[in-house]
C-alpha cells in the first residue's frame, strides 16, 4: 500500500529539469542538441520527455523530417516554461550580484552521506562559528544543477562530467552493488547482469531514472526494462524491504549496516559498476576561506590511514581508493 501511495503522489505533476528540456528541445529541434545543452544524455532525455507526457496524459512534441516541433500542447506549456525559467534566471543573478561568505550552503547527490558527514561538519563549524551552514537538501537529486544555477557553493556527489564552469576535488571511489535477500536466486552468483534484473522487483530511490546508475550504467544500454518497478524515498526502507524479501535494490556497500543478516551482496556486471566521489564547486568564482578549508577536511577525512566510513568500507572489501593527490579539473 505505502508503494503505491508513492506512485500517486508523483505522477501528474511536472519538475523544474521538465521545464528546461521543453525550452531546450524547442529552441534545438531534437533530443542530441538538447542533450549537449543540458549536459544530460539523448536517453536521458528520452525517458525525461515520456516522463513529462505521461505525467500531463498528452503529446509534447512530434517529430518531422527529423526535428521535434511542438504540439499545440507543447506550445501552450513552453509559454509557461519561459516564464518560469526567466523567474528563476532572474532570481539567480540577484543572488549571484549578491555573494555571502558568511554563508556556506551545502548538498550532496545521495541523503545517507548526511551518516558520516556530521563530524567533519562539526570540526569545520567549531572553527568557523560566524559562518553559517545551510544544507539544502531539496537540491539532493541534482546537486550540479542547482549548484551552476547559483543555488549551492558545494555539492557532494558522484560522477562529474567534464564541466569548465564545475571544479573537482577527487574524495573516494565506491562500487554500486546489487543488495538481494541470503535466499534469492541470485545470491550466489558471482555478478548480475541487466537480463537479470529483467525479472526482478527493482526497488530504486525516489527520484528521476536518469539519475539512477542502475538506470543509467546497467539497464538502458541494454535495452531492458525491470519487471516491475517502485520507489521508495529512504535507505534504511530499501533495505528492510529487500531483507523482507520485496525486491531488490542497488546500493554501495559503505551504505548498508556493519551487520547485514539476511542480505547478500553481488556485483553488477561482470566488471562492476564503479562510481567517483567528488567535492564540486563553481570554477567561475574564487573560493572564500571557508569553503576551501571544508574541502580540505574532506580530502583529510578520505586519505587519513584510519579513516573510517566509505573508504574504509572500500578497503576491507579490497576495493581501490581515489587517490587524493588528484588535481582539481
């Protein structure tokens, strides 16, 4: 029941990353321009556009001669996506006329960080204390988004593309592993392949597939869809629902308890699927004190021999580290 409940609430209302691919697809005329655009993949944006359909019950776009033309519904909703975009484009030049360093406002691309991020923030705001720290966690699902619209001075999260208007600090390096019941049918198989997952009950975070490596990295470049589908808004639900036999799921290892009684984990795809873990910020504007002292903690925190919480995970499973010595790109 509560499953359901989820997919009600999300369906039929659009998001802001609907708007910008409207804008971005009418002003391009196809999905390979937008997608350059927005920095997103063609994919991507296909699943991103259906999305949007499904979720109003009618046709944006049709294709001519190969480009994309609006639909009389299209047309009417891009007047509403201009609008809004010029809102929120003039709401970030204020902000950006406007810079704090007294301010530090934080976000990453996965909640369960907020587990072994506390003590670095405490030792950061013990030596600080007139810097204010604001985590804004409705920019989780799009930290790099919200991070080039002026709405973030750093972002944690994984897998950056090469951005000039980002910078990098290299953090740690996880794998993305597949979470099943001690009992199912996969549990002793040494990886699981997208024809796999095919069959099975996938339990994913709540958010858009395209930000979903399993999604992404596993499933669309094979051409597969899960069996069935369902979103659930919290870590520790994902795991006692695949403990409980529901389905299964796709997380690092660092993210499951020390103690995991009847859960295996195996990988997915014969060679894994690996995922870097960075400090991001904006490459436009010079970082103030404070914001570069935070990252320097984090990358002390990653390379210290004792270091305890992903990286340590990393290392008792034999895995390869980042190494901290990487320059910023």
């Amino acid at each position: 029941m509560m499953l359901n409940r989820l997919h009600v609430k999300l369906a039929g209302m659009l998001e802001f990353r609907h708007f910008k691919l409207i804008a971005a697809v009418a002003d391009t005329g196809s999905l390979a321009a937008a997608s350059r655009q927005l920095h997103l993949t063609s994919s991507a944006l296909s699943h991103q556009l259906r999305d949007a359909e499904e979720r109003l019950g009618v046709q944006l776009f049709q294709r001519r001669q190969r480009r994309l033309l609006l639909t009389g519904s299209g047309e009417k909703l891009l007047l509403s996506a201009r609008r809004v975009l010029n809102e929120v484009a003039q709401a970030e030049a204020i902000c950006r006329a406007n810079p704090q360093d007294d301010l530090l406002r934080l976000s990453t691309g996965c909640y369960t960080v907020y587990g072994w991020l506390p003590p670095i923030l405490g030792r950061w705001q013990a030596e600080h204390p007139r810097v204010e720290l604001r985590i804004v966690l409705e920019a989780t699902r799009q930290p790099l988004g919200a991070l080039l619209n002026g709405e973030l001075d750093l972002a944690l999260t994984t897998d950056v593309p090469p951005q000039a208007r980002l910078a990098q600090t290299a953090l740690f390096e996880d794998e993305l592993m597949l979470v099943v019941p001690e009992n199912h049918a996969l549990a002793q198989r040494g990886h699981a392949t997208a024809e796999d997952l095919a069959r099975e009950h996938l339990l994913t975070y709540a958010a858009p597939r395209e930000q979903l490596d399993v999604f992404t990295r596993v499933l669309w470049p094979a051409g597969i869809e899960p069996h069935r589908v369902s979103p659930v808004p919290l870590t520790e639900a994902l795991i006692e629902l695949v403990r409980g036999g529901i389905g299964v799921t796709a997380l690092p290892q660092w993210m499951l308890p020390d103690q995991s009684p009847g859960l295996r984990t195996i990988r997915l795809t014969p060679r894994g699927i690996r995922r870097r873990w960075s400090a991001v910020t904006r490459a436009s504007r010079q970082r103030p004190a404070p914001l570069t002292h935070f990252i320097q903690l984090l990358r002390e925190r990653f390379s210290a021999p004792d270091a305890t919480g992903p990286r340590a995970a990393s290392r008792r499973r034999g895995e390869r580290p980042l190494s901290h010595t990487r320059r910023e790109t």
